[in-house]
C-alpha cells in the first residue's frame, strides 16, 4: 500500500487513547420542526387564502337606449 511495505502498521502513539462520544438524544427543534414548519405553512396558507378576493367584481351593466326610457 505504500513506499515501505516490509514494515507492518503501528498506532499512532497520540491517537491511541481517545475517547469517542455517543451521539446525544436530538434536541426539541430537531425532534418536532417538521411539524411546526406544517402548521407554520397551513396558518399562512389560511391567511393568505382570507386575504384573498374571490369576487367577480360588482360593476353594474352599462346602461343602454333602450333601458333609458
């Protein structure tokens, strides 16, 4: 595998002694913000929906001579 291959692999005399951490329980936001960004996105979609006019306009049919009698 490299340059010298007569000489077997040894630990590196620093490295031998560390410690690895188990990973820790996820926090609050990492457990639950799928489900506060779905209700932040149903609450703004409501309210955008609210907001919006759906009416087709309430203009009034040009008068015309027949009707001005």
């Amino acid at each position: 595998m490299g340059l010298f291959k007569d000489a077997p692999p040894s630990e590196h005399p620093d490295y031998t002694q560390l410690r690895f951490m188990a990973a820790g329980s996820p926090s609050w936001w990492k457990r639950n913000r799928h489900k506060v960004l779905a209700v932040a996105g149903l609450l703004t979609g409501f309210w955008l929906a609210g907001h919006h006019d759906t009416t087709a306009g309430s203009c009034s049919p040009a008068a015309t001579a027949s009707d001005a009698r």
